[in-house]
C-alpha cells in the first residue's frame, strides 16, 4: 500500500531529536515508527505518524524542513525470512531499493515493512503478483 511518510531534514545537533518529538506530540501526532539516518552534520528522521499532514504542518511552523514522501507499506508474517523473501522479488524486478526499515504490528499476526524504491509503482505490481 502507498503510504506518506513524514521526512525531516534536521542538524545533528544535541536536543534536535527531541524538539522533533516535542513538537509532533504538542500537535497530539502519534509516531507508529522511525528510522534516524545520520551523517556529520545532518541527519534524515523518517516517521510513520498519524497525521502526515499535520505533522508536516507543525514541524515546518517551528522551523524544520519537512515533507512527505510516498513509500510502501508492506504486511509481512512475522517468520524467519519473510523479509527476504520480498527484497529478493524486488531486487529481481530491477529495482533498486533505496532504503528500508520495519514497524512491528501489535501482537503476533506480523509486521509491516516500509520500503522506498526506485520505482513505486512497479514494486507494488511485482509484490501483488
């Protein structure tokens, strides 16, 4: 399923992280999930949030490049290999994954993996398939 994910671009100073937090919670934004990539100086948070919108919204009234950007959500059992399974269809489609990271579903039916790739579209055709 193609799914907006909350991107900020922040400096990779201390409290940066948590005024993010701060921010998305004063705007009662639930996190369902994270992924902080970090380089020198900045770094990508990545964030699935209940209100995609709302959360762009704040974060950019407090001074933060933020946007959305779509990726896909992908149900997956939870077991050994599943999620090989998926990056190996993708990977023999001729799409290149740019990167990857999961959210775990409550309880034990699985998890969702969230996946952006050079082409969204025909990676959600191949998983259909």
């Amino acid at each position: 399923m193609l799914v907006n994910q909350l991107s900020v671009f922040m400096e990779n100073k201390e409290g940066r992280l948590e005024q993010v937090l701060e921010t998305l919670a004063e705007g009662n934004i639930n996190i369902n999930s994270l992924s902080l990539a970090e380089a020198t100086d900045y770094g990508m948070l990545r964030m699935m949030v209940s209100d995609p919108e709302a959360g762009k919204k704040a974060l950019k009234e407090k001074g933060f490049m933020a946007r959305l950007t779509p990726v896909l959500a992908v149900d997956v059992a939870d077991e050994v290999g599943q999620l090989q399974v998926v990056l190996t269809k993708i990977k023999q489609a001729g799409i290149n994954i740019e990167y990857v990271y999961s959210m775990k579903a409550g309880g034990d039916d699985g998890a969702t993996i969230i996946i952006r790739t050079s082409d969204l579209e025909k990676t959600q055709e191949v998983l259909k398939a």
